[in-house]
C-alpha cells in the first residue's frame, strides 16, 4: 500500500476534528475514571488518536488526494477564470449563498464607501459570554445580532445527534468520558453550565433538535454546521432529514475537515450547501473542492495569516471563505483587507457582539 493511501481500517479524525473553527476546550482538565461506569460503552472500532499525529495528517492528506482524483475522472474540474467585474455589494451575504457576481448584486449595497461587511459567525454561539454549544450561548447568539452560529455536532453511543466540541465531557460538563461510549440518557443527565458560571447551572448538551427548534424562532439567523469525526451516509440522513422537517434547509451550511463526510452530506442531501473546513492547504484542494460541489472552503485564521493569497485562490474559484476563530481586532483588520480590500466573507469568532461593534465603526 502506498503510504498516503488510506488504510483498510479508517483512522478516526478525533484530533483534526477537535481542531475546529476554535480548537481550544474549556480548560479544566479532570482525570478520566476507568471505562464501564455510568453508561459508557467502550467499543474498540472508536479508537482515537492522540492529537495531530503524523498518522492523522497522512489519513487526512490521503481523503484529499483521493477526492481530488475522483474530481478529475469526473471532469469536475477548478475554475480556471477569475470572477466577473465587481458588483454593487449588500451589506451581508448570507453565508448558504454561493459566491457568484449575481447573487452579491441582489441585496441592495452598504451605503457610499461602505462596502460589503462580512458575515459575523457565533463560534459555538456566543461562547465568550455563556457556556459553549449551549442553548444559552446559542440564543444570547442570536439577541446579540450575529448573522450565523457555528455548532459542533457528534454522536453518542445510541446514535443521538448532540451538541458538543470535544470529543470527551470532562473540559464543558461535570461529568467524564468519550462522547461516543456515553449513552445519551448518561449525556443529557450532566450539567454543561456550571463549570462556566453558576448562573448557567443546569444547562445541558442539547439535541440537535434542540439547536433547531430554538433557531425557529430566529428566522434571521443562519446555522454553520460541524459533522465532527467521519459520518457515513446512513448516520447523516436523520441530521439532514431533521434539518428538512424544521424547514431550514435555506439557512445551514454542512461543513467537516473530512472530505468523505462532506461527499456524504452531497450524496444524501444535495440540497443543502456544503463547505470544506482546512487546517492546512492541499496542492488538489481546489480540485477537491470543485468535486465535492462546496460553496465554501474555510481556512484557519493562522492560515490566513501565514498566506493571505489562500482568500484570493479561493475567490478565484469561486468559493465563499469563512475564516476559524479570530478574537483580535488587529486580526479582523486583516481579514477584511485580505484579497485586495475584498476581504473574507465571514469571520467566525467567540466574539460576536464586539465583531458586529467594531464593523459599524
């Protein structure tokens, strides 16, 4: 077997995954009990890998490069043209639209000199003010006029579909183990608010249906949804079939690390945009991008930062870009000015609220 092959036995992305738009959990660390107590299930097909192993990388390198060749058998090949002449700009441009001349014309613009503003994202609602992934962090969110919250999305033993970044409870809940071995009666008996503030005791890990049923009654505010991990056709058809019933299937965006679980989300729910998160560039990942039919690739802030043409190519192929996870004013300054002043077209941030404020200066 070649070595960027993947293996026969997939390698689990539990350590690109906990790199997601934000990557660093709560920090209290707690010694984990030994397995077999209070619901969990050890399964030994879940192994995880420790984070950002070579193995990872090469597993993760091996799922672009094979996306890319199907890509090119398939003739869905890269753009090769730059975008049209510019357009007048709206304000904000819904993160599910595709980043076409035509779609950016149809909002009316920003004011005089004003330009397009990029969307703000709430990373894991509003994380900085309420416990992260929760309904609170969630709904202060969207009170506090972010266009769009991010959310991280795993299973437990039983299959349920839950809110949840790392892949164990220890750092956001009072509790200890692998999200994957607890059931979920076990998950939603622990308490994830208090380790945050006693004002947020009694905050759980919510159902998916939870993040759902509450963004109903935001009909504004758009979702930027994480598959953590490798989902599988079958396991992601509930998620998106969910999404259908609450009938927000024109306000989420699909987005993983992995390229498999991004042509899964294509294959089951073609309907609903996609974007192709990265923690390092791919000479293919246009190629990559382009077969898996995204309408966004989302680089890091760091990535950014080290390669700002990353926004540009990206542009160029006419791909939205929603950088992961900038805090800083410095750092939105130039995520606005990346790409000759066009600038990125959204920024996720634990800090929705002063985003939306610093923008309006």
């Amino acid at each position: 077997m070649a070595l960027l092959e993947r293996p026969a036995t997939p390698v689990l992305p539990a350590a690109v995954a906990r790199t997601s738009a934000g990557h660093a959990p709560a920090p209290r660390p707690v010694p984990r009990p030994a397995a077999g107590a209070g619901g969990r299930v050890r399964s030994r097909a879940r192994q995880r890998v420790p984070r950002w192993t070579p193995l990872v990388w090469l597993a993760l390198l091996a799922d672009h490069r094979r996306h890319a060749r199907q890509a090119v058998r398939s003739g869905a090949m890269t753009p090769s043209t730059p975008h049209a002449a510019a357009v007048p700009a709206p304000a904000v441009v819904p993160i599910t639209t595709p980043r076409t001349a035509s779609a950016e014309a149809s909002a009316p613009a920003a004011g005089p000199g004003l330009g397009t503003r990029p969307a703000v994202i709430a990373h894991r609602g509003n994380s900085s003010v309420a416990p992260q992934n929760t309904l609170a962090a969630i709904e202060a969110a969207c009170r506090a006029g972010a266009d769009a919250v991010e959310i991280d999305l795993q299973r437990t033993s039983d299959g349920a579909a839950v809110v949840i970044h790392d892949d164990t409870v220890d750092a956001t809940t009072d509790g200890h183990g692998v999200v994957a071995e607890l059931n979920l009666a076990t998950l939603r008996g622990l308490d994830a608010g208090r380790w945050f503030g006693p004002g947020y005791a009694g905050q759980q890990v919510p159902l998916f249906g939870d993040v759902l049923e509450l963004l109903g009654r935001y009909p504004g505010v758009q979702l930027l949804l994480e598959l953590k991990d490798v989902w599988g056709p079958d396991e992601l058809r509930g998620v998106t079939a969910a999404i259908d019933e609450a009938g927000l299937e024109d306000r989420v965006v699909v987005q993983c690390f992995w390229p498999d679980t991004v042509a899964a989300a294509r294959d089951v729910a073609p309907h609903l945009p996609r974007g192709l998160l990265l923690a390092f560039e791919p000479p293919d990942v246009l190629d990559v991008c382009a077969g898996l039919g995204v309408i966004a690739c989302n680089p890091s802030a760091e990535m950014v930062r080290r390669d700002p043409g990353i926004v540009t190519r990206l542009h160029r192929a006419g791909l939205r870009v929603m950088v992961w996870t900038e805090n800083d004013p410095s750092g939105w300054s130039h995520l606005i000015s990346v790409d000759d002043g066009a600038g990125v077209d959204a920024v996720i941030t634990d800090r929705p609220d002063r985003l939306l404020g610093w923008l309006s200066r």
